[in-house]
C-alpha cells in the first residue's frame, strides 16, 4: 500500500514504530497533491516549505519520546480557517491576497499536537454552495468522476480524501457542508454539535449554525479528529463548557439493541433509485447486526430549507459586513469616493452566490419584513429543535440518506440555485437543530458515484453515532473503496 | 400662540474599564493610533467577541443607582450599518431586550423638585474614529484610528419627561455626578467620555400631541446642552409659526455659533436591521449578582446630602459644597474619620483647601495635603497646642513642605504658650511698663483691656494660649 492512501492510525502506528518518517508520509502527500491535484483542483494553496519544516519538527518530537497521536500526520485545511503567514482566502477574490496574523483555535488545536499542513483546501465562496463551483479558483472535481462536483462546501477537503492527498481534513458545516462532500466523495465526514469546537479564527458565514468537523477514510480517525479539537475555547462565547469524552472509546462494532429511527419525510417519492437502495442495504445491515427500528415523523423538515436559506443569510449579509476594503481585504482601484469604494470594493471582490445571499439576508432583516421572515423563520427553527428532541426520547440515532441524489455534474445545478439549495434538504435540519450528523460511506451508483448514510444524533450525542457507524464500517466494505486518478 | 416643549435626551456614558467590552485591548485614551487593537476589535475574519464582566457589572450599578429594574436575561444585537470607522460594519448593542429599564432621577430647578423617567440603559462598543488630517505618511487621505473601538458605552435613554433647557442640564448634571459617583465613568466631557443627544419637540401649551422631533447630535458640554435645546426650540417655534413644518431630522450642533444644522433627514435614515448577535450568547444575571452589587453601591449623592444635613448637622448649603463630588466628599469624609469635628472640616475644607486648589489650579485628588494629615492640624487646634490663626499658617506650610504639622509647629517653635507662670511674666512686665492704662482700667475704663490683650500676644509672638491671657489678665489688673 501507498504511504498517502493511509489513515491517520495506520500513519501513526507506523510513525511510532519508525517504520516511516513525518517527513517521508509528508513528501509522499505533497508528492501526490504534485500529480493529482491539476485534475482535482482540490487545494488553493499548498505549502510545501512550510509542510516539511513542521514535519522535521514532528520528527525531531517523535525522536524525543513527545509524540501524539497526531504528531506528524500531513492533513489539509478548508481554506476557512485562518492560518498564520498562510494565505487564507475563503475561496473568495475579496480575500485573495489576504494573510492572516492569527491563527484559528481548531487549527491551533491540531498544530499543538504536531500535525503537518500540507495546505488550504477549495472550497464554495465564504462556505457559501452545494458543489464548490462557487469558489474564485475554480470548481474542485470529484476524483470519482472528474465531470461531477464533490459536494461543497467542503469540497475541497472532501475531494482531497478521496484523491489521497492528505491523511485527514477539516471542513466546515453549515447546512451539510462537510456531510454532502464526504458522502459524494465516498469518505466520512462528522459535523459536531453547535458549540462542541470552537469557530474562533473560522470565517463566519452563518454563526448560530456553522460548525467544525473533520473528514477522513474512517470512523476512527473522525473520533481522533473531533477529540483533537473539540472542547471549550475562551475565545468562543458559543463553545459549550462541557468535558471532551473519549470518543476512541465509542469505537465498538457492537450496535444490539441499539433503536434507529427512521423519519419518513426522509426516505421520499423522487429519491434517487440508487441511493435509495443503498439505504435499504444499510438498514438491512443494522438489522443484522441486532439494531431495531422505529418509524418516526420530524414533519417540519419540509420548512427546513426554507428556513434555512433565511437564518443562514440573515446571518452572512451582517457576517459579510466586515468585507468593505476599509482595513484588509480587495479594494477597488477605480473608486473616488468613499461610498464608491466601498460599493466597488465589494461587487468586484464578492462573487455571484454570495451577493445573492447577501441581498436575500438583507431583505430578510429589514424593517417591516424581519418579523415575516427573520422572526418567524427563528420560531420554525425551534419546533425542528423541538420535534427532534422529541424523536430522541424514542431512539437513539436517526438513520437518513446524507443528499437525495448521488454527485450531480458540473454545471448542471448552477442556473438554478433552488434546484442547488434543495440538495441539502437531508442535511440542513441537523444545522437547525444544533446537533450532531455524521455521514458514512455506504453504496455506490450505477455511475460509479459513492453514496452516504447520514447518523443523527442528540445534542452531544456524538459517540452514539460514532459509534453506529463504527459498526457499519466493520460490517461493510465500501469506505475501503478508492478512486482512481 | 404659546408653545410647550417636550425634551428627551440619550446620553452616552463611556465606561472606565481597564480593556474593552468585547476583547482584552486597553482603553487608555491617547496612545499612538491602532497600537490598542487585536483581531477583535479589529474585526478581521474568524474573530469573536467575549463580552467582558466588567461592564455587565458598571452596567448594573448605574442601574441600580436610577431605579431601574435589571433584567435577569437581556440579548446583544447587531446594528447593521456601513462606515469606516465601524470595523465589522455592525455595532453590537442592545436591542429589544436591554439590561435595564423603568428608572428615574429626580432633580431640581429653581426649588422646584422633578421626577424624569428613564426608559432603558443598554450597553454597546463605540466606533473608531477617523482622522481627516496630518496623517504621517497618507498624505491627503484619511487614517481610521480603531484604539476606541470595541470600548465599553452605556447609552442612558430619558423618558420625553423634560420641559426646558435647565431641566435638561439639571438632569444631565445629576446623571453625570451619579455615573462619576459610582466610578464608572471618568465624566470627562472634553475626551467624549460623556455626552448627550437631544431630543426637542415643541406642541401647543394645552395639546397632549407631541410635536415632530428634531435628533440634536454630539453635544458635549452642559453649557452647549442648553444652548443648543434653547435653540431649537426658538426655530421649532419659528417655524411653526410662519406656518412651515418640522422635519424629523437629525440635526448637528455647532459650538462657535451656537446653533443647530441638519445632518440628514427621515428619508436618509438608516434601516440598522438590528437582530440578535449570535455570537454572544443571552446574558443572565443572578438575583444574587444584582444584590451583590447593590451591596457594594457607593452612598450616592443624594443620600449624602441628606446625611451631612441629619447626622453631621451642616447647613444645606455646606453639604451641597461638599458632596459636589465624590473625591471632595471622600476627603472630607477622611478628616471625619481621623476624629475631626464636622462643622470645624467643613470649614476648612471649604475656606483653606478650596482656596488652596483654586490658587494652584489643582483638583481635590491632588492636594498636597492628604485627610489624614489635616485632621492631625485640626487635632492641634482642638488640643490647644496652637491656635486657630497659626494653624492657618501651619496649613500653607504644610501645603508647601509637605511636612506634618507637629514637625513644623517644632521647627517654627510655634507652640501654644499655656504655661500661666510664662504668661503671667509678661503681664508683669506689660504692666509695669504701661501703669497709666492700668489705673485707667481701674478707674472704670474696661476698653484698655483690649489694649492689654493685644500687647502681651505681640509679646509672645501670637503663641499665647488667648484664654489663658485673658484669665490671667483680668485677675491681674483687678488686682
């Protein structure tokens, strides 16, 4: 096996018997970002000087007896996190140039234990799209089928999974944005309960629902991920004071008696037919590993988009405020004025999607409509809290597919963004809610195109879904599936 | 026609906090521009705010202190707006849900009392500033200098309670010694650390309508406060009755000529679309926090004033002179507490140390001559060690020195001669030297014991104790 097609434990394990140096397993990713990455277009930034020099440091670490188990791993950033002396760019033209003075708390997190940046991961503009054709530097390619999307908003951090070009991702979620990705590139992808890490140093899109997680081959190496950067963060009023469970611990092939509810308003008419076999095949799965199920009802789902797309822009039109060419950031060169300046700034520094979210935000926010939209849109959020809550009390995990259909092609949903945001209809709620959803390789289309599962869990429930989808792995073969470039 | 009008007034009180509100960059007004900022108060992307305890505490005690009621759980909001000045093109303040409301000061005007309401005190960030000139290195742009953004504000938003321009004064004077009071604000108006937006209507005497109201903005003396309502309520007037119509607009005031111009209408008014930040979560105060810091209130001014007045038995007009502030009342309240007699350091405090400062031009924080030490003065005088009108000397000395006062009355040899045996020497010789007033006095002429009196305090250089003289006198010229 190739050194870049390891997961993190296999990494580490060789790492600590010496068998393999930081600084080879990093050269060997960097060399196969170096042979892949014209076709999947998966980072914007690479950094390779940078990559080497933490993986002599990790070396020198590993040689001292101080290793961790993140000590020398090369992972990979969605390019929304903000780095230190390494250009962040939000996927935005607005940020092209823009290098950060600080770093954000996950990355902090991560570089503390000696992980190894290779570099920053496409992505949609500000986190903002389905498919990572939003981004200013151009759409990333699913590795499966260069003519499809990965997914997005983490795209990038998706398809750089699957392509093999780093050990592990973080990505962000926000309406599925880590989970759509994972699922369409046939890898896992974990967004955690609001509050669990820390979004400080993450540019903000949508701050009551953004939320970080990590992407990877495996189950286990989502539980090493998440326990590596979740947990309290000074600097994040919204990060939740709560201990940090051992989520190695939920790694359990052991799923007897466990009760998964299956929402009907999930599993409908116009599904697609593979996906809804390999949902099938998934519960089937379960049952025969002792897992029983229930039939639930979450009816407010078919509000959930809707509700959404008015939170989340309501949110980015004030989030994207800061965006003025005032203090960082493009600034216009043809402007005279101050207002000019301003304006000029932001329309050639913001692309098409997110000045549509912005306006939509806008309006939603304003005088005379926010109760109509903004308002009411909130109170809907709190019956989908509400009513999966309630769900909970029945089961212990929700089991739903991750997007209604497979990978779409590139191009195909772009002139019409309802068709795009309705891709997400699967994992929006679980961002309404605040809690937790964790995405699992599980079929793949008759195109050749990977299928996820989606595990819901209650709020801070995330070794319950860790777990049940630990098993799954155990039970399946499809996360050791790979793409070939 | 006669016109009443109807005044409200928002104050802006920046508090005194080490840091500011939402990050850990000092507030200290002055330093070099942008050298007091962070990612924060910057508001580069990714940063977040965490609001500092500090000012939820200010907050309450200025609370507390107008009768407010705190609210056990208020919200932050986002005020949407773009200008350079305003980092993350949103102000976070308070909204629908403020941390206190339904308060009230009293006050008084021309012996007439007042209740004026006060509708909600919520907390906010201030904005940078922009510097339009003599920017090193840019020319003849414009710098932002963001040293003050992200501090502390409360904004103090009166009930329209207020009928004329010294109502307003009265009331803001009151609020500004209430705020410095509580130590929460430094009540520098010069620096921007209190000011105040007027709203001024004008209605028919006899109409309950309120007439249309005019936003007068960023005035920032009490004297430009009066001038600037007196003003507006002439044009409103004005106008009204050349038959035109008040425009709700915002209005600018200019100091050098004492007027008002408009800024920008109704029409170009902003829509701030505030909502609930969702980077802050809701704040929660205990019941208990609340009576905690209830406890822990300063006396304030009023409380004071009735105080001095029961228990210390000074006239109205002391305890109003020395409860003008709260540095001049804490100093008082010093020498009272080293065991000096109220009356006695009223009078000191309010004839040597007033026109001590005054003649050097300092504030009652730096007078060289500290509670404590005075009071040891004041013990002298009570001891008759020395008399009232060398303890005035004493004082200036002390003011100079620095020294204590038994030091200096050593030094100087300044000591009270009580000793009968040393006075009685120099009546002996007084009296022998001016035998013809001495058979005067005997003969029935009381007036030369003045006389008497004034040659044996020359002779001992004023440090005769004068009630041991004038026993000793008397007795001796009585023979």
């Amino acid at each position: 096996m190739e050194i870049f097609e390891l997961t993190v434990h296999e990494l580490h394990e060789k790492l600590k018997k010496k068998e393999l140096s930081s600084v080879e397993a990093t050269e060997a990713m960097l060399g196969r970002i170096e042979a892949t990455d014209g076709k999947v277009n998966a980072f914007i930034t690479v950094c390779n000087e940078e990559a080497l020099e933490s993986a002599r440091e990790a070396d020198k670490r590993i040689a001292e007896g101080r290793m961790d188990i993140l000590t020398g791993i090369p992972i990979a950033l969605k390019d929304i996190f903000l780095t230190k002396g390494i250009r962040t760019t939000c996927a935005s033209r607005m940020l092209g140039n823009f290098i950060p003075p600080y770093d954000a708390t996950a990355w902090i997190k991560l570089k503390e234990r000696g992980a190894v940046l290779l570099g920053k991961l496409n992505q949609d503009e500000f986190a903002m799209g389905s498919s990572c054709e939003s981004s200013a530097f151009g759409t990333t390619r699913n590795p499966w089928n260069q003519e499809c999307i990965p997914g997005g908003s983490s795209g990038g951090s998706a398809a750089a999974i699957a392509a093999q070009q780093a050990a592990a991702t973080l990505g962000t979620d926000t309406g599925g944005s880590i989970r759509q990705p994972a699922s369409h590139c046939g890898c896992v992808g974990l967004k955690p309960t609001y509050g669990r890490v820390s979004r400080y140093g993450v540019i903000a899109y949508a701050s009551s629902l953004d939320q970080v997680g990590p992407m990877t081959r495996d189950v286990r190496d989502a539980a090493i991920m998440l326990g590596a950067v979740a947990g309290h963060d000074p600097l994040d009023s919204t990060s939740v004071e709560r201990p940090v469970p051992d989520y190695l611990g939920s790694l359990l092939p052991d799923v007897k008696g466990l009760k998964i509810g299956l929402p009907k308003e999930y599993y409908i008419e116009g599904l697609d037919p593979d996906v809804k076999k390999a949902m099938e095949l998934a519960i089937e799965t379960y049952r025969g590993m002792g897992a029983e199920f229930i039939d639930i009802s979450l009816p407010y789902t078919d509000y959930a988009v809707a509700c959404y797309y008015l939170i989340a822009t309501a949110e980015a039109s004030s989030n994207l405020a800061r965006y003025d060419g005032v203090r960082f950031g493009h600034r216009s060169g043809k402007a005279g004025s101050l207002i000019e300046m301003m304006s000029r700034s932001r329309d050639e520094g913001f692309g098409a999607e997110v000045k549509r979210r912005i306006m939509l935000g806008t309006y939603a926010l304003s005088s005379g409509y926010y109760d109509a939209y903004y308002l009411k849109a909130q109170k809907v959020r709190t019956l989908i809290m509400q009513e999966f809550l309630k769900a909970f009390e029945k089961v212990d995990v929700i089991l739903t597919p991750v997007a209604p259909t497979p990978a779409f092609k590139i191009g195909e949903k772009t002139s019409d963004p309802l068709q795009m945001y309705l891709s997400d209809i699967f994992t929006i709620p679980v961002n309404l809610a605040g809690t937790c959803g964790l995405s699992v390789p599980a079929g793949m289309s008759s195109d050749g195109l990977p299928i996820g599962l989606q595990l819901i869990g209650r709020p801070f429930g995330e070794e319950a879904i860790i777990r049940a989808g630990y098993a799954f792995e155990q039970a399946t073969e499809w996360h050791k599936k790979k793409a070939t470039i | 026609m006669k016109y009443q009008p109807v005044i409200g007034l928002e104050v802006h009180v920046q508090l005194k906090t080490s840091t500011k509100i939402f990050c850990g960059c000092s507030t200290q007004f002055g330093a070099s521009p942008n050298s007091q900022t962070c990612p924060v108060c910057l508001g580069l992307p990714g940063a977040l705010p965490v609001l500092n305890k500090k000012v939820v505490e200010f907050a309450i005690k200025a609370g507390l202190a107008t009768h407010c009621t705190i609210a056990p759980r208020s919200v932050f909001a986002r005020k949407n707006y773009f200008y350079p000045d305003l980092p993350k093109g949103y102000q976070i303040s308070q909204y629908e849900l403020p941390i206190c409301e339904h308060g009230h000061l009293d006050i008084e005007v021309e012996g007439v009392g007042k209740r004026i309401g006060i509708t909600r005190i919520h907390m906010e960030e201030d904005a940078g500033k922009l510097v339009h000139s003599d920017v090193p290195g840019l020319g003849s742009g414009s710098g932002v200098d963001l040293n003050r953004a992200c501090t502390p504000l409360l904004e103090i938003v009166s009930e329209p309670d207020i009928r004329t321009a010294d109502e307003a004064v009265a009331y803001l004077k009151k609020l500004h010694q209430i705020v410095v009071y509580l130590g929460i604000c430094d009540g520098n108006m010069e620096e921007g650390s209190f000011r105040c937006d007027a709203n001024v209507s004008v209605m028919p005497v006899g109409s309950d309508k309120f007439g249309t109201r005019t936003e007068t903005k960023n005035v920032n003396s009490f004297r430009f406060v009066k001038q600037a309502i007196e003003y507006e309520i002439e044009r409103q007037i004005e106008v009204n009755e050349e038959g035109g119509k008040i425009h709700q607009e915002t209005r600018l005031f200019d100091p050098d000529s004492g007027t008002t111009r408009s800024m920008r209408g109704k029409e170009d008014a902003h829509d701030y679309r505030y909502f609930p930040d969702p980077d802050l979560v809701p704040l929660v105060i205990s019941n208990d926090w609340i009576e905690d810091t209830r406890l822990a209130l300063p006396e304030l001014p009023e409380a004071k004033l009735a105080r001095y007045q029961e228990e210390l038995g000074l006239s109205l007009y002391d305890a109003e002179v020395l409860t003008a502030s709260r540095q001049l009342a804490e100093y008082y309240e010093g020498i009272l507490a080293s065991g000096s007699q109220a009356k006695i350091a009223a009078n000191w405090v309010m004839g040597e140390v007033t026109r001590g400062l005054n003649d050097n031009g300092l504030d009652i924080e730096q007078c060289p001559v500290s509670p404590e030490v005075l009071a040891e003065l004041l013990a002298l005088i009570d001891k008759g060690t020395i008399s009232n009108k060398i303890a005035k000397t004493v004082f200036d000395e002390m003011w100079k020195s620095g020294k204590r006062p038994e030091e200096i009355v050593a030094e100087k040899g300044l000591v009270q001669v009580s000793d009968t045996g040393e006075i009685e020497k120099i009546i002996d010789e007084i009296m022998a030297a001016n035998m013809g007033q001495v058979e005067e006095f005997r003969g029935g002429k009381e007036k030369v014991f003045g006389f008497f009196v004034g040659q044996v305090m020359r002779a001992s250089k004023g440090k005769a104790n004068p009630a041991v003289v004038n026993d000793l006198l008397l007795s001796k010229l009585k023979g």
